[in-house]
C-alpha cells in the first residue's frame, strides 16, 4: 500500500510529489519515495515519525525528528497504516472520531448547555458571594478611593442648600442606627449628596450611600427618600455592588477560557457577559427590594411610598432617557448608558409594585380581611 | 486526494519557467464540521474545568491554518497544547492578582499600570513571536524578529504623540504600528517589505471619518423626523451605528492596504476585500448567532474566513521553492498568553 502526498525537506520551501509506503511491517520502516523519479528520499522508523492528529479534513503532517515533513490529503490511508503498525494502540483519530459521532455531537451540546446554565446560575453567584462576604477588611477599605474617582468622573458637587441636607440626613439618622444595630452589619453606612445626573442613588461598596440632586426634588414625600434609602440599605447590607465587580471578572475569565481566540467575534462573546450581568442585576434588585420592604414594614412605614417611588423613577426615566445606571465599576462604558439598560438590569416598576402587593398579602397580618 | 494532485501537478508545470501566477487564498473548512469539532472542544473544556482549553485551542488553531490553502498547500500551526497550559495558567494567576491589587490597591495599581506600559512592547513582542514561530507553510516556518525599543516607540510613543496632536497623528500611528509589524516578520531568512505610504493612511482616515459625519447627521436627521425619541436617545444610537460602520470600513480598508503594500521577495500579495461583502457577512454572521444562541458561532468564523481569504491573492513573480528556513528557535507561550489576557489585540 501506498499514500500520495508531498515532501518538505525542511530547508527549502520546495515540495517534491511523493508517496509513503511500509518496507517491513515487523521493523516499523518506512519508505518516502519521489513520484518523478522513483528515488527513496528517505527511510525512517515509525519511532522517528510524529503523525499530528486528524482534523476535519485538514491534511496530515508527519514530521521526522530530523526536520523533513510528509504532508498528504489522506486522512484514511494514514489511519489505516496507524491500525496496520499499532494494533493494540488507541484509535487513531481518537479526537476525530468523537468529533463525527452524532451522539457524542448531541450529548455534548445538551452537557454544556447544562453546565454553562448551572455555572452562571449557581456557581459563579455563590462563588461571587464567598469572596465578597470573605474580602479582608484591608481590601475593603481601600474602596474609600471609589468616592473620588466617581467625583472626577460623573458626580458633580450637590446644590441642595445644607437645611434640606440636614433635614434628610435627620430623617435617616435612627435607621441608619437601627439598621448598624442588625446582626452581622459590616460597614456603617454613611449619606452623601452629588448631581451630574437624572434621579438616582447608589450604595458603595465602602457604605456610603449617594442620593443625586434629582432623586431628593423628585419626591414628593421624604418617606419615599426612606424607601429608596432602605433599598439602597439592601443593596449595601448583600454587598451586591462587590458581588457584581467579582461576577463580571469571573464571567469575563470563563469566557476567555471556553470561547477562547474569537478574534473576530468578539462582540458575540461580550453576549454571554450581557446576559449574565442581566440576571444577575435583576436578582439584585429584586433582595434590595425586599429588604427595603421588610424595613419599612418594620417601621410602620406605609408601603405605597415605596410604590410611589418606583413609579416616579421610572417616568423620570422614560422622560429624559439619559441617565447612568447603578454601577461604579467600569465607569468609562456607564456614562453613555441609556434607558434600556436601565430597563434590563432593573425589573420594571409595574413588576415591582406587583412584587409590593405579594409582599403586602403575605407579610400583613389583615391581608385575609382585606 | 485529487485536489492534492491536482495541484501538485500545476505546481510542478510551472515551476519550470519564471512564472507570473496569480495564487488565491482558499478556506476550505466547512461550518458543520467545524461546529463539531467546536462542541466537542467546549464540552472537553467544561468538564475539566477549563484545562482541555489548551487542547481546544490547538484543535481550533490547526483547523484554520490546515485548511487555508494557497497555491495547493495549506498552512499549519504547530505549538503545542501543554506549553500553551502553562502560558495560560501563568497568564490567568497574573491577571487575576493584577486587577484584584490595581482594584483594591489603588496607589499600588498606579504603578502596577506603569509597569505594565513598559512590559507591553515586551509582550506584544513575545507574542507575535511565538505565533509566527507557531506558523508554518512548506515545513518552513514564520519568524517575528521584535525589538524592544522599536516596539516602545510603536506601542507607546507613536500612540501618546496621536493624542496630543489631537488625532491628527493617528494614521502616522497606524503606519508606524504596520511597518514594525510587517518588517520585522519573515518567511523562513526572508523579511516581508511593506512600502505603505502616510498619504493611504490620511485618505482612508478622511474617508472614515466622512462616513461618521455622513451617517451621524443622516441618522440623526431620521430619527429625529420620526420623532419617536429624545435628541439624546437619537445620537446615542446613530452614533452607536455610525461607529460599527466606520470601524468595519477601516477593517475592510486597513486589511487590502496591508495586503498590497506587502511583498515577500518580488512576490506581492493583492486584496480587494468590499465593505459591502464584509458588511453582509458580518450581519448574516451576528443575525444567525443571536437567532441560534451563539451555536452559529463556529460556522460564523468559518464564514468570515471563507470571504477573508476568497478576496487574498498571493502574485507569483519568479519561484516560490526557495525560501529557506531559518535556524530552530523555541518561544514561550506566556507572552502570546499574557497579550491575550490583557487583551492587546495583537
């Protein structure tokens, strides 16, 4: 038998048509001979040869250790000669097998369509939280810095007159006390003021909490300030804003690792990213919610101010459809963010008033009477 | 088979006189059988924790480079999977202790980015070096011949003169970035030449940026006239079109330049890559993974490779047998690692 194919000798880029044929089955020899002149270029052992592994249909490279290279479009005569020299090896074209194999084909999209589903679902949250709740106090402190990079980049000075702040910073001080009173507190959460942008509030991860100019004169009553103050309590208290910076690091290392070298795709890896920041955001919201509705159940507070809040956010943002979504880290993209982002990675406010009337049904004591 | 022969046949005819071929770069994977190979490779990766990712890559690698072909032979890549691991593995530990010290750190970050600025020629360098090392065509292999201080000037002092020139220095930085690029490389002892000039740069700047304006106030005056948003909104997404459109515009444009300007001996290469076949794929490509959850992504790649190299051709002037290799070298893989990592986009 006889397998046409090229020969490189390795010095020079001139190929000579050539064939590969077995001299001694016994002895594993091996013969390249030239297809113009019949001359033996080259006898070798197997031992000597590297034959790369099939792919698809791509030509087979065998490489001597001495540097010359046969080269042949013949995928199967290479594989037979392998079984014919190496009976009671492995397979030849092991990988190459597996990869034509439609059970294995099926079995592998459904096994990582599972496991990338679990891993963003339930792996890369709870490792996310681990971190987060087991951050050396030394790092955490080191957050203090966000406040002044935010002031640089997107936080203008407040100009609330001091009494309003004041007058604010009075209405919040007991439930910053009772909420520090909380077991397992970990930061002392502290109230600031900026503008610079549309009605909004964050919770840092250092535990200051930022209300903007816009949110305080949006409100019409200082118990909805309470409302969003409890949400953003919640948001601080499951430390979601470092939870998030670890997911999206993690996220965006796996995504190297699995989609690998997609040099010209990679707005298609950033999906896989988006998606999962999505949900992640979603769930966010959703325990800063409840927290906050736990809270303001405890203080007597009536929950229509949290619903009234909600509705006001969000019609400020339909508005002006320009404002910056509640995230601190990475924040050259977070400037040019618009409503659907803000629509995405927060539930609607339809869906979270619905979500006050489920609290309201199960948490109330005279929910059977109404 | 018969391909093969075929084209061994051709080769051996014309090597006979001093030929004047015109050679097209060919693709001949197919998105079905690449897909395979692709899910079996992420399944791999997932169940071993992200350790068969080296395999992965290697598998991908050979498939593109075996199966693009010019003048009857196809490329090949030849790293191997474990020196990739452990470039990997190094890469990932670094990246991970660097953004978690510049993130937590933030006076210790500042200098970890200084530091960075200086390694970055050394990277960049080490990677390309270990792909072109990687590279093969006619059991010859690709050479990178960095320079650390001509990468410096490349990488940090062209790019930082662009900014203070206000932009207007930007195709002088592309052009220098190409010219170390292409220079440096080699076929076997033989450099490339790239004889680019500055003017090609300008125009295709001045072009872009006309497409940007155009489509920004064409964009803008439609969505506007519709009226179903706000200015702001209007511009965010004008803007957001406009970009993508421009940026596939000096793709398309950037990549025939290189082509062209490039020569191997007398041998010269030609592309006539069009923004319209570029832009079809592109879209075809980014409906059909959406559409399909991202499972369209390895026929995707296949796509675009396939109208890449249809629209490459390689211009024979006199013979192609004597390039001559160059003496063995061994690279690590942690650079080209690293540069990923770090996303340099090399």
């Amino acid at each position: 038998m006889h397998i046409k194919g090229f020969y490189l000798d390795g010095i020079t880029s001139k190929g000579i048509s050539a064939r590969l044929e077995l001299v001694s089955r016994q002895q594993k020899t091996l013969v390249i001979i030239s297809e113009d002149d019949n001359k033996q270029l080259h006898v070798f052992q197997l031992s000597n040869l590297d034959i790369s592994s099939r792919i698809g249909d791509a030509p087979r490279e065998l490489n001597l250790d001495s540097g010359e290279q046969f080269i042949t479009n013949d995928n199967e005569g290479i594989d037979r000669l392998l079984r014919q020299l190496i009976p009671d090896g492995i397979a030849p074209s092991l990988m190459h097998t597996l990869e034509r194999n439609v059970t294995a084909i099926a079995f592998s999209i459904i096994t990582s369509a599972v496991f990338v589903w679990l891993i963003t679902v339930y792996g890369i949250p709870r490792a996310a939280d681990y971190i987060a709740f087991n951050m050396p106090s030394v790092v955490v402190e080191q957050f203090e810095t966000d406040m002044a990079i935010l002031d640089r980049t997107m936080f203008e000075p407040s100009e609330l007159t001091t009494d309003r702040k004041n007058d604010i910073k009075r209405l919040l001080d007991p439930f910053i006390e009772q909420y520090i009173s909380l077991p397992e507190t970990h930061l002392k959460p502290r109230l600031d003021f900026r503008s610079g942008m549309g009605a909004n509030a964050f919770a840092l991860p250092s535990g200051k909490i930022i209300f903007t100019d816009a949110l305080v004169n949006l409100v019409e009553h200082d118990n909805e300030l309470v409302a969003v103050f409890f949400h953003e309590l919640g948001h601080l208290r499951q430390k979601h804003m470092m939870r998030r910076s670890i997911q999206d690091a993690i996220v965006t290392i796996s995504v190297f690792f699995i989609i690998g070298d997609l040099d010209a795709l990679e707005i298609a890896g950033t999906i896989p990213t988006l998606l999962a920041d999505m949900s992640y955001s979603r769930d966010f919201e959703r325990e800063a919610d409840l927290f906050a509705l736990q809270q303001m159940n405890e203080q007597g507070i009536d929950l229509d101010y949290f619903r009234d809040v909600m509705k006001r956010l969000s019609e400020e943002f339909s508005d002006h459809a320009k404002v910056v979504s509640e995230r601190s880290d990475d924040l050259g993209d977070e400037i040019m963010i618009t409503v659907p982002e803000f629509l995405l990675t927060h539930p609607g406010w339809r869906e979270r008033v619905l979500f006050v009337d489920e609290f309201e049904s199960v948490s109330s004591p005279d929910a059977e009477i109404n | 088979m018969a391909q093969l022969e075929s084209d061994l046949k051709s080769n051996d005819e014309t090597t006979q006189t001093e030929s004047k071929r015109v050679l097209p770069f060919e693709f001949r994977g197919d998105g079905t059988e690449y897909f395979k190979i692709w899910i079996v490779n992420i399944f791999l990766t997932l169940i071993t924790l992200g350790i068969y990712s080296a395999w992965a890559t290697v598998r991908n690698n050979r498939y593109f480079y075996g199966n693009t072909f010019v003048d009857g032979t196809s490329f090949s890549y030849l790293a191997k999977p474990l020196q990739i691991l452990k470039g990997r593995i190094i890469a990932v530990v670094v990246f991970t202790l660097f953004v978690g010290l510049a993130g937590a750190f933030p006076v210790a970050g500042a200098i970890l980015y200084l530091v960075l600025g200086f390694a970055a020629p050394y990277i960049y360098n080490q990677s390309l070096a270990f792909k072109m090392r990687n590279t093969s065509y006619k059991n010859i292999q690709f050479r990178f011949n960095g320079d650390y201080g001509e990468a410096f000037g490349v990488l940090v002092i062209w790019p930082f003169l662009g900014l203070i020139s206000l932009g207007l220095l930007y195709p002088f930085v592309l052009l220098k970035m190409h010219q170390y690029r292409m220079n440096q490389t080699a076929y076997g002892t033989t450099q490339f030449v790239f004889s680019a000039q500055v003017k090609s740069y300008y125009k295709i700047f001045g072009i872009g940026v006309g497409i940007l304006l155009g489509l920004l106030a064409f964009g803008m005056g439609v969505l506007n006239g519709l009226g179903l948003m706000s200015p702001n909104g209007a511009a965010v997404i004008a803007g957001f079109v406009a970009y993508i459109f421009v940026a596939t515009y000096f793709t398309v444009a950037f990549t025939n330049l290189v082509f062209i300007s490039t020569s191997l001996k007398e041998h010269g290469f030609n592309a006539t890559l069009t923004l319209k076949g570029y832009v079809k794929v592109v879209l075809i490509n980014m409906l059909l993974i959406v559409i399909t959850l991202g499972l369209y992504l390895p026929a995707a790649k296949v796509r675009i490779m396939k109208y890449i190299t249809s629209c490459i051709e390689l211009h024979e002037r006199g013979s192609l047998d004597d390039f001559i290799a160059a003496e063995k070298e061994s690279v690590s893989a942690l650079g080209e690692q690293l540069g990923d990592v770090f996303d340099f986009s090399v």
